[in-house]
C-alpha cells in the first residue's frame, strides 16, 4: 500500500506549536514510507474564519523545512485541497447516504432542539442529545410522511443532514500509538453531516476528503480521539474502507496542569507558534518561535521529542535523521510537558554546530538594528566567543555589545572588590608594552603580558579582573587578550579611560 498522509489545518488563527509537531510526524511517516504529505486546508466552519490564517500555516511550514508534497499551494490530481472549494463533492456524498438510508433531513428548528434537551435534563438525563432515543419524536424525515418531507424539502425548509447511528453497537479499532480502541453507539449522536447553511460539518468534510484523497493514514492529535467513532461509522455507511488512525498525546503546559494553550506563552514567557502572529488586539497577538531566536531546525528537533523518542541515547538530530530514525509505534500515549529550558538547549546545541558564517549572517540583521556599524571581519571573530555562552543567535548582541559598540555599563561592586588607584600606575606600564606588541593578537598579547606581570612584580590575578572589567564592564566574558585583539588599541583606550576614573 503507497503511503498519503495529510496535515489538514483550520485556518481559525495563527497555527500552534501543536499542529506544527502534527505536521511533522505526519512529513515524517511520509518521508520514512516514501509517502506523500499533503496540506488540506479545511475551512467549512465560515463563523470561525480568519483572514491570513491558510498563509500563515504555509509560512510555518516553509519556514520550519517541511513542505507539502501536494496539497494547497502545492497541487496535485485530486484537488482542490481546500474544503471550501468542495461543497459539492460533500453534497453528493450526504445525498447518497440519505438514499442508502443511512443518512436523514432534520429540520427542526433552534427552539424544538432546546425543548428537547430541557426535557431530557428535566428526566435526568445527563448529556441529553439527538440520537435513536429521541429521533422519532422530532421532525425529521425518519418520523415525518414522505409527502411532507418532500414539500417541506421543496418549499426550501431549512434543514441539516444527520447521520443514523443504530444504538447498541460496539465501534472498534485499532489504534497505531493507542492500540484497541473501543466506543459504544449508544453513547453517540446523530452527527450533523450538512449545516442549515449548506456546508458540510467537518466530520464529514474529513471523510469524504480522506477517501477521495486516498489517504492511507491520518495522524492527529488525541483531541480527535472521539470524533473517531462517527468517522468509522461514516467509513462504513459509505462502504469504504477507513484509513489506519494513530492519535498523537497531547502537548501539556510547562507545570504539567493541561493542555499548552495559546495563553500560556503570555503565562510563562514562551513562544506556542512557530512565527509571530498580529492579531486584532495585543492578546490575541503572539510572538513566535522565530522572532524568539530559534532556529527552525533546533524548533523541529525538539518538536521531534515532545512526544516521541528514538529508544537510544541520541538527542541531536538533523531532518533527515528524524526521517530515518521515527517510528509511529514509539509515539507515547501520554501528555508531552512543553519544557522551555530543552528548547533552547537543543538551540544552543545547533548553533554550536553550525558553520561561524552561518551566524555571522544571521546576526547581522540584529546587529544593524541596533544602529550599530557592520564590520563582517570582526563579527567572525565575535561569534566564535559566544556560540558557548548564548541558546540563541538573537542573544549576542547583548552579550556582546561591548566588542560590537561602546562599553555601556559597568559592574561597580565588580569595581569596589579589584580595583585600587595604587595600581594605577602599573596598568598604565601594562598599556605602553601591549600598545608594542606585533602583530595585535590575543597569544602575542598574553604572552607580552605575562612578561609584563613579571617585570612590574604583580599577580595576575590582582591585574586581569581589572582588565576585564575595562573592556568588558564585567567579570564575565570571553578571555581578555582575545577581547583586546578584537577591541585593537580601541581596547587600551578603554582601559586608561578605566584607570583615570578616580
Ligand atoms: N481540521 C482539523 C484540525 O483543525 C483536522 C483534524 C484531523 O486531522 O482530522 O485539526
């Protein structure tokens, strides 16, 4: 059996980090089974709709290395891949199960439905809805005379489309991650296939376009767990045959009290989507895991993880290495925590290993935007001196503002602990037989101020503090001779302005 997958998206918003994992195990499975990936874009529910939202999950997925391989915005024979543009393929499907009677008109109204339901809730039923028990009493073309239901139909009644669920039988399959899955009709509704607006709701939008699309295996999150079962029922009054299911766990907040929600980045400082989003007001407005400063395949390798784990000791890997390596039957079942300090870890490790060019080029936007003067030949230098100290590329600049501008700020109780005007004079010694040394290179340096500790008579230990906090304003940072060989005889400058401060 070829493999197709899909990733099918609502555009109700800006995509959470949620759906980008689903995306990825989805890009994954297909990669691994020399499958297809496809985007479906599924818009049926018109009150929840939001302009921009379709654009925003393509330049997610352009942006984190994992595009469709059909779908919309990518093409293919068996589009169009976006639900709006199907109406009447889902029409076509609707009516042939009310032929099949599997599948009936209902047109009661809003208020018959409520008086329904507070009847039931006056009998004590505790989640009263429309199925076998009570479809006979309603107005339906399973109770009403066929004459009436075809004036009713003819004279343009509102009406939805329902599906007949028999009660007292058991749904089961088998779940990929989740094994046997069990549910009881009894338990379940007469699902709503056609809205009074015409469109299809998206259990049998979904269906429909996974049959028509030969989708081999659907991949979502456990939130779909339910809905399953009238799939399944749908699969079998349509007599197709249903797709296998694997239920991705759920991904929890970083306290592990529910569900990650679009609020908690606000909650606990951290990005839930993958690109910054502008929404109608500040809260509905969101920073992304770009604009953070991750790097999308750091955002993927972690993303990897949160649910899923190769069983070896390995954590650091490439794309093409999660295709290799995943495997559907290793997904766990249970929640995955967001962790935010495993996010950037796993940042800092791929920065670490990236090419210094590659982030000398990614730095530079950041540089600039702070006004500060571009100077490419020193930022090689720079990076290599941070790639260690920083998670991500957006956190050098201030880390290393002081070799990039000015020195700005200064640690005074650094300040009050090493430094002793007496000293003076022997650092300004220091400074004439460095201004000496040929070329201006961090071991010429030393090894020029290792001579001069010796010949002055003083300790290391009592000179460098002071030097660091000359040129770097702080105790920490990267070693002193390297910061003056980028400083150049900016560096000693600084630090006779240092030693003339009292
Ligand atoms: N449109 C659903 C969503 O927004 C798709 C669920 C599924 O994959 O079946 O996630």
């Amino acid at each position: 059996m070829s493999v197709r997958v899909r990733f099918a998206p609502s555009p109700t918003g800006a995509l959470h980090i949620g759906g980008v994992r689903t995306a990825l195990y989805n890009y994954l499975f297909a990669k691994k089974n020399h499958g297809i990936f496809i985007l479906r874009i599924e818009d049926t529910d018109q009150a929840r709709y939001v302009p921009g939202a379709e654009e925003y999950i393509l330049d997610a997925l352009r942006w984190c290395g994992i595009e469709p391989t059909e779908g919309q915005g990518y093409g293919g024979k068996l589009g169009p891949y976006r639900q709006s543009e199907r109406k009447a393929v889902y029409r076509e499907a609707a009516l042939q199960l009310v032929e099949s009677g599997k599948a009936y008109y209902a047109f009661d109204t809003e208020e018959e439905l409520d008086r329904m339901r507070a009847r039931l809730a006056d009998a004590g039923v505790a989640a009263p809805k429309y199925d076998a028990s009570v479809r006979m009493e309603m107005r339906n073309s399973l109770s009403l005379d066929p004459l009436e239901v075809t004036d009713l139909l003819r004279a343009g009644t509102p009406h939805v489309v329902r599906l007949r669920v028999d009660p007292g039988k058991q749904v089961v399959y088998r779940d990929l991650i989740r094994e046997e899955v069990r549910f009881d009709t009894t338990e379940l509704d007469d699902k709503v296939l056609i809205k009074a607006d015409g469109m299809p709701t998206y259990h049998l939008a979904n269906v429909v376009d996974d049959h028509h699309m030969d989708i081999s295996h659907v991949i979502r999150g456990e939130e779909w767990l339910s809905s399953t079962a009238h799939h399944l029922l749908l699969y079998e009054a349509f007599e197709w045959s249903p797709p296998r299911y694997a239920h991705l766990p759920l991904i929890m907040r970083p306290d592990g009290k529910g569900k990650l929600s679009k609020r908690d980045g606000a909650r606990f400082g951290i990005p839930v989507f993958p690109l910054s989003w502008k929404g109608d007001t500040a809260e509905e407005s969101f920073t992304g895991f770009r604009e953070f400063g991750f790097e999308p395949e750091a955002v993927l390798n972690f993303l990897a993880f949160l649910g899923w784990n190769p069983g070896t000791d390995q954590e650091l890997f490439s794309l093409d290495e999660l295709v290799e390596a995943f495997d559907l039957g290793r997904v766990h079942r249970s929640g995955a925590r967001f962790d935010m300090d495993k996010a950037l870890w796993f940042n800092h490790q791929y920065i670490k290993q990236r090419p210094v060019q590659e982030i000398v080029s990614k730095l530079k936007p950041l540089v600039e935007a702070r006004g500060w003067l571009w100077d490419e030949r020193k930022c090689l230098e720079i990076v290599p001196l941070f790639t260690e100290r920083v998670n991500l590329v957006s956190e050098i600049p201030d880390a290393a503002g002081y070799l990039f501008s000015e020195l700005r700020t200064m640690d005074e109780e650094a300040v009050r602990k090493h430094w002793k005007p007496e000293l003076g004079p022997v650092i300004s010694e220091l400074v004439k037989i460095l201004e000496a040394v040929e070329p201006f290179e961090a071991q010429a340096l030393e090894q020029a101020a290792k001579a001069g500790f010796q010949s002055l008579n003083v300790k290391p230990g009592q000179i460098l503090p002071i030097l660091r906090l000359a040129l770097a304003g702080g105790l920490q940072g990267p070693g002193v001779f390297q910061m003056l060989q980028i400083l150049g005889k900016q560096g000693l400058s600084r630090i006779r302005t240092f030693v003339a401060r009292d």
